[in-house]
C-alpha cells in the first residue's frame, strides 16, 4: 500500500543549515535509498508502507541520537 509520511524533527535551530539532528535523520533515510523533500519545517517520503515505516524508523534513530528532542511523524494513504 503506497504512503506518504511527513516528518519533523525538533528542536528547531534558526539558520541557514539544516541542524545535525536533522541532517542525521534525513541521512539516515537517504541511506535506505529513499528520496526525502525536505522543506522548511519538515521532510516527506513516499512509497510502499513497509519501506516508508523503516525510513521512519531510521530516521528517529539517527535524530535522537544526534540531539532531536521530538519528532513528530503523519502518515497517510496516497490512492
């Protein structure tokens, strides 16, 4: 079943660049060969549920353990 999941993680660090908890979330889903649109308050991936869910899941661990605080993630059903 294909998805959509929007993505963002926390704290919010005013800048020019992404802060290296954010980077490191979105590194992390990059290296499972997902495309991430990152946009100026959170990320979004698309694809079948099971890689998107493991995208997210790489995701909050590489941010936390990078310094996120929070990450709050919606997922949705693309017809």
């Amino acid at each position: 079943m294909p998805v959509s999941a929007e993505f963002t993680i926390y704290p919010f660090i005013e800048g020019d660049a992404l802060p290296p908890h954010v980077q490191a979330g979105i590194e992390a889903v990059r290296a499972l060969g997902i495309d991430v649109e990152i946009g100026a308050l959170s990320n979004t991936v698309r694809g079948e549920a099971e890689d998107v869910l493991r995208a997210l899941h790489a995701a909050e661990g590489a941010a936390v353990a990078a310094g996120a605080t929070r990450i709050v993630a919606i997922v949705e059903t693309v017809e």
